[in-house]
C-alpha cells in the first residue's frame, strides 16, 4: 500500500470521495473550532467531549460538565460558553473536561471517525502538527469543515499551509487537484494572512456577528505545541497521552 | 429575489448545496466535453443528444444515430468516435444529430436539469457566453464537472476565467467563497494557461494516453461563438433557436 500520500477534501461533502481507512485524518475548522480546540488544550484542558446535536449538549450540561457550544456563532442560552477561542480560558478549563459542540467541526470530527486517526489543526499548532505528520508513516487527508457544505476559503487556506510545509520535504507526494489549489491559495496570501482571507464570507459573518476579535489569534502560528487528537468519542493532547 | 448573483460549484457532489431553480448553470468539463460539445455546433451540428449510460449510448447506435461515447478517455468499441473535440469535424457532423455519453459532462448535464437553463461553457465560446449572460436577469451556478466528484484545476480555473469577466461589470455580485477561490486560480494562471494546468491530474491522464493533443485547442479563447444550450433532453446552439 502506498503511503505518505496527501489528500485535500475541500469540504465534508466531498470526503467520501477521500476517504482512506488508513489515513491520518486533520481536521480544519479555523475559524473557530479547530482554533479553540487547540486553544483549551493549551490551557490545560484534559478532554474535549465532542457532541452533534444540540440535545446531547443540554443534556451533557445536565449531567454537570462544563458545556461550549454554539450555532451559526451564537452560544446556546444553557451553554457555559461558546466558540471563541479566548473562552477556553486556564481559569475555565485547566484540568477539566468540556463538552463542546459547534456548527461544522464536531459534525465534521465524527464523519472522520473511520480512519486510522484523527487530529485537529489551526495556526496555532501548524508546527508541531506538521513535525508530528512529517515523523508518522502514513497517508494524509487534509480535510476542511467548510461551511454547511459548501468549500470556505479560511479552512482551504490553512489547508494550504499545512500542505506546503508538508510537501517542502520530499517525503509526500500528492496526485490531488484540490491540493495543489490550496497550495496556490497559500503562495497568493501567505506574506499577509488576514488580508487575504477578508474576502471570505466566514469574515464577514464573524464582523457582522460581533465575533471578529479573535481573528489574528486564529492566525497567528506556533502559539502552541498540543496536538489534539480524537479517540473514542473524545479529543485528548497527544503530548500528554504518548508513552 | 435576488438577482445577478453568481455561485461556483466545484463539484457535482456539492450541487444540492448551491442549487436554485431561479438560475441560470453553466455545465463546465473543458478537458474534454465543453470543448467537444462547442465543436460539435461550431462546426454545424443540428442537435446533440445527451446520454448517461454505456447502455443508452448502444442503444442509439442501434437507432441510427451517430454515436460520440467514451469512458476514462476511451472510445467505447460500438461508438462512430470519442470525445476528442477534433473528432466532431464538419465532416462529421454538419447538419446531424449525434448521440453523445462522456464520463462526467453528460451526468452534470443531467444533474442540473432541474435549472431554469444550463448552458456549455468552455474557453472556445468564453466571450459570445459572457456577453450572453451579462444580458440576462439571472442568478448564475457555474457547475464544474470535476473528476469523479472530485474537484479539478482544469475546470476551477475555467470557472475563474469565466467569473472573472462576469464580474468585470458591476452588475453581478457574488457571496460564494469558491467564485473568490477560482478567481484566484485565474489571476495566477491567466498569463500561461496551459502551463497553469499543467499539474492538473487529468492533464497527467490525458498526456498517458496520448489523448492531450487538443490542449492548446481547448484553452485557446474564442474560436467560436455558439453557446450550446441543454433543453429537454437535448443540446442545441442557442444562437440558432433565439427568435
């Protein structure tokens, strides 16, 4: 079987048509769910509980855990919290358990759930995710939490960037169209990443929304080394559970 | 309802996501069936007769009718010819009917039958098919092909050139992230388009096979000006029915 191969699925709709068993799966919800899970684990949280539904997040709050969850940018009237990044404070989460359901990334987590791995990937963590994959010997599929189906440009732009440094070394190859667009998405915007993805409609919603201000965080590399992974029904830092 | 807005849809598998009965679709598949279906009238074809299956396509060349059918590149053993645009000669073709199956531009066709019209873009027609629809009061879908449901260069990058001229004038608008993602694709490839998808998989495909012969052809702007439009259950040249 050929390995170390790179796939981009530029949205959930698309990933049957990318979807390999033996695949490291990253997912990218950049703006913000993939960045504020990156966020709660650099502040010490222990596990994220991912979950679908709106009811399975009230009734997770009923059973006392600390619940983050919000749709279309809005926190649910019995949520702690939403989905900012800047809300998965140490105060709030260190050495705890949150449950946390957003409107793509979590659905998008549990329609990765048969490969061999899934991980998440933000700005915040591009370096130390993109060692990790350069070190593993496997397949992998980029794939973007776009927006209720439809391709995004912030998630195909990190997309973008991820790939690029992953292909900067001769170890992976890629045959695949999508890959080597977002390549192309991160040469035209990488010296100034903010202004590039302004055109995005994920922007203007967020600016609309009153929720822009954790933009440049969501773009700022290396603010982290945790590598959050997702293992049965949960996501956990990778550097805490390594032997 | 709004009007003038322009979508791009970089996959069928993405379609349900950017349907709307109101519009106006553009089926691209430029390497090779847009292409193909612009010779076919360029050069004086009467009609075209979309069909999905190997198994239709046999049952025209059955009744009669002249048979365009190929299958990953290939002719099919009972078609008159392939689906190279050069195999649609005058020769051929004036004053006929001809039955016509391909891998991916006959289900696109078919999958957004549903529209209020859908036409054939490629860069042979590019500008007779930008000034038509500037003229039109109509939301537009430019619909890629792609590959087997995947997303290509060759057909993202059309769809750019295309927005791209639509978008010159005031009167579109567009929300769509992919229409800002192709045009993208455009401004980085428009001095040298073929050099630009020359990392396109199916231009690999092509060159394997020694089917890439029609490369510059298909790229090259403007050698006709038909616009073939797909009307129940068969294409015509638009041109010739207009009043």
């Amino acid at each position: 079987m050929r390995k170390n191969s790179i796939e981009v699925c530029l949205s959930p709709a698309l990933y049957e048509y990318h979807r390999n068993v033996d695949s490291i799966v990253v997912v990218i919800d950049t703006l913000r769910a993939s960045s504020a899970i990156c966020s709660a684990f650099a502040n010490g949280a222990v596990r994220l509980l991912p979950v679908s539904t709106v009811e399975e997040a009230r009734e997770m709050k009923k059973k006392g855990f600390i619940v983050a969850a919000e749709r279309d940018g809005y926190v649910l009237d019995f949520a702690d919290f939403g989905n900012s990044p800047f809300n998965f404070t140490a105060e709030r989460v260190k050495g705890k358990t949150v449950a946390y359901s957003t409107t793509n990334g979590t659905r998008t987590i549990e329609l990765a759930s048969g490969a061999y791995m899934i991980v998440i990937g933000s700005f915040l963590n591009i370096t130390a995710l993109s060692d990790w994959l350069n070190e593993q010997e496997r397949d992998i599929v980029l794939l973007c939490a776009g927006w209720k189906n439809k391709v995004n440009i912030e998630d195909s732009f990190y997309a973008g960037a991820l790939c690029n440094r992953l292909m900067e070394n001769n170890k992976f190859f890629t045959d695949c169209d999508s890959a080597k667009i977002v390549m192309d998405m991160w040469s035209l915007g990488k010296e100034n990443p903010l202004e590039y993805i302004d055109k995005a409609a994920q922007r203007r919603r967020l600016r609309d929304k009153g929720l822009d201000d954790c933009l440049a965080f969501c773009h700022k590399p290396d603010s982290t080394d945790v590598i959050p992974v997702c293992s049965e029904g949960e996501i956990v830092n990778l550097n805490k559970v390594k032997p």
